[in-house]
C-alpha cells in the first residue's frame, strides 16, 4: 500500500482517488441546518465567493496551504471563531489517516479551534467590598 502525504496532495486528488461530489442536498448534514441565525445579504456573497474559489481550486492543482488560505481561513472569519471565546491553535500535532484500496493519505490536523468560555475569575485584591 502506497501512503502520501496529505500537503502533497491536491483536491483534484482527492476527489478522483475517493470520487468525492460536490452534494447540494441539505439533509446531507442536517446539524448545519437546524437552529442557525439567518445570514445577512453580505455574509451569503461571501459564501457564495468561497463556494467559487471552491468550484475553481477543483479544477487546479493547489495544495493543502492555498486551500487553507483561500476557503478555510474566510469560513473561520465569517464564522466569528477568530474571535472570543474561541481562539485557533496551530500547533497540534494530530495525525489524521484516509485510505482505500490502494492509498493511504496521512495528514495532520492544522487548524484547532477551541472555545475558552471559563469564566473569569475576580483576584482577591480587586475583589468589591460588600
């Protein structure tokens, strides 16, 4: 069995080695679709701008940075992780392994976003007086 690198291998790549489609469907991940604020006129041009940038690095032979920069990246920001409570972590060394028949594809996990929502504590000295 063959293992790749997964920086070292494109979109194209990937959807004909698995045949990966692009699915319109809404029921294809139901959790996406339940419970979501409405999205502002602004904020579905966006969508629809990475959707292109989407349907374009198909087509070409980009690698895993260009992919993070160009869709990964203005998701995460429109989404508002960039901002608190949530912060991104890049440095996780996560193993990540996808194979079929003939190919294993081994990756690491990039880009960690993670909610720091603890409550923060008053130190005693700034503690009010009752």
């Amino acid at each position: 069995m063959q293992t790749v690198s997964a920086d070292k291998v494109t979109l194209y790549d990937l959807a004909q080695r698995f045949n990966l489609e692009p699915s319109e469907d809404a029921a294809a991940f139901p959790e996406w679709q339940q419970d979501l604020p409405a999205l502002s006129p602004p904020e579905q041009e966006r969508l629809e701008r990475v959707r292109a940038t989407v349907t374009n690095l198909e087509q070409r032979s980009v690698l895993e940075s260009t992919v993070k920069l160009a869709v990964v990246a203005p998701l995460l920001d429109l989404a508002g992780l960039f901002l608190p409570p949530f912060y991104v972590s890049t440095a996780e060394s996560l193993e990540i392994e996808a194979r079929d028949r003939s190919v294993t594809v081994r990756g690491r996990l990039d880009v960690l976003v993670l909610n720091d929502s603890r409550p923060v504590a008053t130190p005693p000295s700034e503690t009010p007086p009752l």
